[in-house]
C-alpha cells in the first residue's frame, strides 16, 4: 500500500482547508483541525482524519451551526460556563479553559461547563491542556442513547466517556480516556465491516437478549464496561454532565438528532484540581509522589495509559504522520468537493 | 438457626456500649456506632456488626487514636479541610459535610479533605448525608495495596471504593458505593470464612497467576473491576484522594500499617456539586429530568443501585434489625470484654 508522509503542519494545513470549504468559521475550522489532527498523531485511528468525513455530514445535515460565536460568562462561583450556541465543542474548549484553569488555581478546584455543543473528538486533547497547566482533570459527556444500563434490555445510555488526567513536569500527563461501554460503537462497525462476530458480553439484540452478531448489535444496545458499577458510572454521567449542566441526556440527544450518524449536540463537565492547593501544609512533593507510584505500577509490568499514543506522537513529531493512498484519496475529494461529497 | 428482632435504637446503644468499653471517646463512638448500625439496618452485611470486631482489633493495635479531635480549617477557597489527627474518620467527616455543603452551594461545588484518618465504613452514608441537603456528591478514598493494576502481577492499588449520590427530594437518593476490585476485602473474607471458591477473574496469587482460593487471593492479589478502565479509575483515586491531598496512597497505608487485618490509614476526599447552580439558567428542573432518565432505566428492567439496601431499611426500620445467634454471642463478648476479645 503506498503511504504518504506528511509533517504535523501540512496536515493541518489540509484539514483546515477542508473545513473552510465545509462552511466552519476560522475560529471552529481551526480548533477542530486541533483536534483531529492530534488524533491521527497519536494513531488515534478512530479519531483522525476519518472523523472529518462525519463533521462534514454534521454540517451538512445542518446539525451544528458552523459559525457560532461561543460565550463565556463568570461569576464568583469556581463554575466558569461556555454557550456554544450549537457549534463544535472544540472553540469552546479552548475559551473556557483559561478561565478554568485560573479559577481551579484561585478556589482549588472549578468547573467548565460548555452547553448546547457538537461533541465531536476525544476528551483527552481536553484533558491534556489542562495538565499543561499543572492542574489535575476530569472530564466527562453524555452521547447519544446506545447502551443499555446494567440488568436493562434496550439502549438508554450514552457510550458516555470518561477521562481522567495528572500532571508531570517536563514528560506526556497521566491521561485516561475511555468509553463507559465495554466496547465503543465504531469497534462494533470494524467488526460488522470484517464480517466478524463480536465478543461475548459486548451488547444485546433487540430482544434484550445477548448477542454477538455486530448487525444485531447495533440495532439492539450495546452494554456498560465492568457491569453494574461501569453502568453506575455512565448513568453518574448522565446525572452530572447532562441533567446537572441543564443540557441534553443521551436519549434526549438521540430524539433531538434522531439518528446514531451524527456528532451527537449536548454539553460536556470538565473538572480542575489544582494539586499544589490540595497538597498545602501537607508532607512530601504530589508531584514527585506520584511519580513512585507510577514507578511502582511499570515496575511489575502493567502499563500506564495513553503509552501507546505518546509513542506514536514521539514518532510522528519525528517522521511525520503516514496516511494511506485511501486516507489521501478521502482527503483531496473532501477538500476539491467541500459538503458535495458527503 | 435463632434470631434476636432488636429495635434499631436497641442496637446502637449496644454497638456503642462497646465501642467505649473499648476505649473511643463518645464523639467517636457515637459516630462510628452510627455507621456501623446503618451497615446492619441496610442489610450491608460487611459494613454492619461484623465491623465491630475489626474496629476493637485496630484500636487495641494502637493504630487508631481513640479519643482524637478532629480540627476543621477553611479558607476563602472551595476547599474544606478536616485534620483528623488518627482518628476514625466518621467523625471527621460529620464535622465538614455541613461546612462542605455552605461552600458547595457558595461556589457551586467544593470539596471536603479528611487527612490522617482511619478509614472504617462505607462511603454510602457520607454521601447520603450530603444528597440529604440536596447536592450531588462524589466519595473517594485509597484503602492499602490489595489489587494488582491491570497488567500488573501484586497488589499495589487499594480497593479504593468510589461513590455518587444524587439528591431524589421526598425519596431515598440514587446513590452507588463499590470498590474498584473486582470484589470487596471483605467479600472475599466471607468466602474464606465459608470455606467456598471464589468466582474467576476476582483474583491471583502470590506467582500473579489467576486463583479463586480466597486464602491464596488474599495472600496475593485482587484484581480491577472493568480491567484496564478500572485499573485506571482506581489509579485516579491514589492521585486525587491520596498524593492530591498530600496523604497516604494505598501501597504507603500497607506499609504504614504492617497488615491488611487493621482497618487503613490514610486520607479521603468528597466532592459536592449544587445541581442549583450548575442548572442556573437553563430549562429543566434537574430534580425532574433526573427522575425521567431513572424512570427510562426502570421502565426497562434495569435496578438503580442500593435498591436492596433501601428496601431492606425500609423492613428494619418496621420491623427491627435482625441478627444471629452467633452475632448476638459476639457482641455480647465483646461489650462484657471489651479489648481483652480480640
């Protein structure tokens, strides 16, 4: 297969291109392009280039409003809150967590809540930005209902991810970021696309009755990582970062899209600490702390997370980042066609 | 087998007659007794009167300080700390979760730091302590190095229970509680007790390999709920409950302590969110929109969490708690003996 490289910087050159040409506004073109490009650095497959095909068809459907203006208003609450007027989520990311971080610094922990957004990437660029600034995070959305809650027999729950991050001067954070369903929805569609049935446990058909035909299982709901407690924490999801930030649950985001096939609109919850606060008055460095725990954790061979997409960052900051003849193909068309060819 | 019916206010006064025989001043014995009783009322076998002995054994080790004084600091952050000064938690946390409730509806949310306590009971209770004033709670603690992180091959992390609550105004929370093993200590100590194997995947031994002899589980390693995402939730809570607010991680509680037969020392941290202030401004009462998405789980069969625990304290506070020959011979011994039973 022939593969091109190409530097981080020429791809976003691309990217960008295309979405300008999908009608965003610089603001929203150039934060998503952010994004979307991370993900392809950190062989983060499923949410690279192959997400800007989706955000097309979002646009086009007329699903999210390219050009919104997000606004940010604070009190003298630690709640710093971003309306992102039905754009991506990704501009009012990056107008809030300033603010977010500044006010975590000022009451040793605050909230960003972003609402009425088009969550579109990871949460883990999200995570990462804030332990840039020395802060701890977490970060949690709903999506759209596909996954029934533990003991239940259709989809209800969002695939609701859930991430987490540290700090560590001077090398890549501690970061989390994983589905709350045992599987996300697009590893369900690799299998229906191979023709291969999927895992036991992974999801129900439309009985409510296990199944492992990936057709049946994404007409039926996919089920909680970990059981009961995996359920609980996606359900804890739904409760904070839907129903507390007054924003959509993931069955109301799936009535008000009425289809799995867009980015789904709702809010999202991003959580500050900042550890230095915490720690205060207490013994011993967090930082250096933390730091033997993670030793003593690689030390008897469990890896930490995210290993894996650091590794591949530090090759592709290297060598540049490989896409296939397909991926470059997919990219040209999207750019020379704009929303045409979607 | 027979059964003594007692009045739950029967129960505590036995329960804290021995826990001041055994040396607690009355502020902790009041408060411990009342967590203890609660654990029995629920039908929470492992946090109920089986306690009892376990709370004697690590007082009479010397690892607990009876009659400490819990001291409350707060500044003008959101944060609100509690020096527990060795003590049994539980009233530590009686003495912040008012304060923790001022500054969660002040600033939105806020968190509540227990430092040098002796970590006991559930975190069920202190969560619903705080859904009672109508906020969101999260609970979160390390315990002592008792699981192997995913990938790992001896224990490292604690059981690290993680608990939510949300407030259900004329009706009892959703509320979870659940170690982030696979099971509980405790669970697994039953099973020894019984003599019975423990299901697969809950442990490994000494060698890393997988066991479902609890004498070999306990000598080894339990193993994360949920695998690697579990591993990681439960990494997250030696970072914000343990390094974050400068107190001992799990690995640290195990080798303070010298033992897992001792109940663990070390820090806790509760997060409150005011859903009032996160909704300001936007449509929806949470409080409704909460009980719609709660009515959609059940309305499909699935059980919101605690459930059997409501009901059975809903029957205990009719009919009385009920308890064993055995349990009732045990509290006997203990309440005539005091130390000298264990």
């Amino acid at each position: 297969m022939t593969e091109t490289t190409l530097a981080i910087g020429d791809l976003e050159h691309i990217v960008e291109a295309i979405m300008r040409k999908g009608g965003l506004s610089p603001l929203h073109a150039g934060a998503l392009t952010r994004a979307i490009v991370a993900g392809e650095r950190d062989a983060c497959k499923s949410h690279g280039v192959y997400r800007v095909e989706g955000c097309l068809r979002t646009i086009k459907a007329g699903k999210v409003v390219p050009d919104a203006e997000p606004e940010l208003t604070s009190d003298d609450s630690a709640i710093v809150r971003v309306a992102a007027k039905g754009g991506f989520a990704n501009a009012a990311f990056e107008l809030g967590a300033p603010v977010l971080a500044e006010k975590a610094r000022q009451f040793g922990l605050a909230a960003l809540v972003i609402n009425d957004c088009t969550h579109f990437s990871a949460l883990w660029p999200e995570i990462e930005a804030l332990t840039a600034h020395g802060l701890a995070a977490m970060a949690m959305c709903p999506s759209y209902a596909s996954v029934a809650p533990s003991g239940g027999s259709g989809p209800l729950l969002g695939t609701n991810p859930f991430a987490f991050g540290w700090p560590r001067p001077g090398r890549t954070p501690y970061v989390f970021d994983f589905a709350t369903s045992v599987a996300a929805r697009g590893e369900i569609e690799l299998y229906r696309r191979a023709g291969k049935p999927l895992p036991e446990g992974w999801a129900i058909d439309t009985d409510g009755k296990p199944t492992t035909d990936p057709e049946a299982a994404l007409n039926g709901a996919m089920l909680p990582f970990g059981g009961h407690k995996g359920s609980a924490i996606s359900t804890m999801i739904e409760l904070l970062a839907g129903v507390m930030i007054g924003d959509l649950t993931s069955p109301e985001a799936l009535e008000a899209l009425g289809t799995t096939a867009l980015a789904p609109a709702h809010g999202e919850l991003i959580l500050a600490f900042d550890p230095a606060r915490f720690a205060q008055g207490r013994a011993g460095d967090p930082m250096a702390r933390a730091e033997t725990l993670f030793e003593a954790m690689v030390g008897q061979g469990a890896r930490l997370p995210s290993q894996r997409r650091f590794a591949a960052r530090e090759k592709a900051l290297a060598e540049g980042i490989r896409l296939t003849a397909e991926e470059m193909a997919l990219l040209e068309r999207l750019r020379e066609k704009g929303l045409d060819a979607v």
